[in-house]
C-alpha cells in the first residue's frame, strides 16, 4: 500500500473549495496508483480557527513524513506552505508528484 500525503492551497479558501480540490486530487492520486493507496489525512478541518499557520505547518510536516509519495496540487508553488513541503520532501527523499 502506498502512502500518500496530498499539498493543496487552503489559504483563504473555504472548507467546501478545499474539499472539492482535495477529493479531485484523491481521484488524480487513485488513477495513478489504483485503489491501493492509503491518503495520509493533512487537512485538518476547522483548525485554522484555533491554530497559526505555523503550527498548522508543523503539523502538515509531521504528516508528510509517514509519506511514501507526497503529491502537490496545481498552483502549490503559489503558496508557502505548499512550497515549504515541496521543498522537505525533496530534501529527505520522499517522492514527488506536481501537477
């Protein structure tokens, strides 16, 4: 079973446009890899309300790194935390999918 942690803008989105992109990238994901893949959750609903940003990233990265596989949604590199992921992953070699 693969692994896979998915990177998606949330920034100024709401939780129904970050649904709507995230169950669009599981698709793209499950293309891919077949039904075989297990989607490392890192959306975590409602806690922007209660968390910064930075702890939020904290916590992103602590999911990325049971990862076998991170994938990065279209328009990632807009986004800091998408491109501080990006970047983490490549540094300790976890495989990555952008689109």
């Amino acid at each position: 079973m693969t692994k896979v942690f998915i990177s998606q803008p949330m920034a100024g989105l709401t939780d129904d446009e970050i649904v709507k992109e995230r169950t669009r990238a599981i698709r793209k994901v499950k293309e891919k890899y077949g039904d075989d893949v297990r989607i490392v959750d890192s959306y975590f609903k409602d806690s922007y309300l209660h968390e910064t940003p930075c702890t939020l990233l904290g916590l992103s990265i602590q999911k990325l790194g049971t990862a076998d596989v991170a994938y990065f949604v279209k328009n990632w590199n807009k986004f800091r935390g998408c491109k501080l992921e990006n970047q983490i992953a490549k540094v300790y070699s976890i495989p990555v999918i952008e689109e």
